[in-house]
C-alpha cells in the first residue's frame, strides 16, 4: 500500500484537516507505518495536482505550524469524484506483487552457494538463530497486546499477523536451503558457475567469453531452467 492511496481511502469516508488524516491514518494501520506531518502534505498536494482531492480554503486567522505552510493545518480536504473512483479501483483489485526479488536474504544465499570455502550450512542455522528470535518477539508482542477493543489494536493485529506469517515461512525456506545444499556437492552448487563456457570463476574475463544477453550452451539453458522451475515451485 502507498501513503498516497492509504489518505485517499480514509478520506472516502469524510472530509479531513491534515493533522487529522495523520492520526487516522496512524489508527487504521496499527501504528506499524508513521508518518510525519511533512508527508501527509506533500501527498495531499500530489493527490491535489492529479484532480483526487481539493481543498477548501484556510480558516481566518490560522497558524502555521509542523513544518507546513501558513495556514495548512487548518485547510479542509475532500476527495472527489476522480478520488472516489481511484479507491474503489484500488480496493477491488489484487495486489500485485513482484515475480523478481531483490531481498538481501535470498540473493545472499544464491550468491553464497555458488562461492568455494563458504559454509552455506553454517550461514543458515545463524540465520535461523535470528529469523527464531523475531519470530518469537513478534509472537510476545502480540500476545502481551493491549485491550482487543482499543482503537487501532485490531488493526495492529493484522498487520503482526502478517509479520509472524512471514518470519514462519523465512524459517521454512531456510530449512529447505539448507536440505538443499546438504544433498548437493559443492562442485554441483558451482556448476551454473564453472559450465559456462569463457566464463571465469574468478579474475579477469577471458578471451572469446559471452558478452551479456549472448545464449548460454544448450545443456547449460536446459539444466538452468530446471533448477528455476524447482526454485519458483518451492519444490525439490
């Protein structure tokens, strides 16, 4: 989700000043996502320049503070016609998240597999170690919550909900890598390195080698796609 849709929902509901928009906000995501009063503005004014809200003008006498300009603080903000259709968009369509990933986790560990004297095994269990405890500080903190009926409490369950999710299959995944990598030589982790051909392990490029985007040998490509296919399957 973006701050940017996030205000535009909650202002579906009612008119609202910015500071107001910033609690609400703050509220209805479990304070797991803060924002500063300099951020609520600047997406206002973008929301504003796209025709999904306007703005009613400053009050008499209004002050200038948080960072804002004079008197916006006390400007009143209503989404329009254009804004209503923006979230009933966004709401009725499925989040689309990325097929790639560039979290440090797993590119680490595909990177460390492929590397002579790296021992992945160890690498996992003390990533494991570390997954284990945020799994288990997650879980107390959301046992040791405060009042269920509580503004923003359910909200804040969600979102840990889904924190606890998401450390639970970080484990899982690091089981599989390291059943992986105990049932694979290192000489087969080095394979996608070592069989392409001009391709160096180490030191310069040498002569002839495959610029980027060139094919890779038939053999290379078939067993290449093999092991993505397992990878994106989750199977082995």
């Amino acid at each position: 989700m973006t701050v940017r849709l996030g205000l535009l929902a909650i202002l579906d509901q009612a008119p609202g000043y910015g500071y107001q928009l910033r609690s609400e906000f703050d509220r209805r995501t479990g304070s797991t996502w803060p924002l500063n009063v300099g951020q609520v503005y600047s997406t206002l004014e973008r929301l504003d320049r796209d025709g999904l809200v306007e703005r009613d003008d400053p009050t008499d006498g209004a002050a200038t503070g948080g960072g804002s300009a004079p008197g916006e603080q006390h400007r009143l903000w209503r989404i329009t016609a254009a804004g209503r259709a923006e979230v009933a968009r966004w709401l009725g369509t499925a989040v689309d998240s990325p097929d790639a990933t560039r979290d440090e986790l797993p590119l680490k560990f595909a990177l460390a597999a492929t590397l002579p004297g790296v021992d992945v095994v160890t690498l996992v269990q003390t990533q494991r170690r570390a997954s284990l405890a945020k799994l288990q500080r997650l879980t107390r903190g959301k046992r040791a919550g405060g009042d269920p009926g509580a503004p923003g409490e359910f909200a804040w369950q969600l979102v840990v909900d889904s924190m606890i999710f998401a450390a639970e299959a970080e484990v899982r995944w690091l089981d599989h890598v390291e059943s992986r990598v105990r049932r694979a030589s290192l000489a087969e982790r080095q394979w996608a390195v070592e069989a392409t051909p001009g391709v160096p392990t180490g030191g310069a490029p040498t002569a002839g080698a495959p610029t980027a985007g060139a094919p890779t040998a038939g053999p290379a490509r078939a067993r290449s796609d093999r092991g993505r296919g397992e990878t994106v399957g989750g199977r082995s």
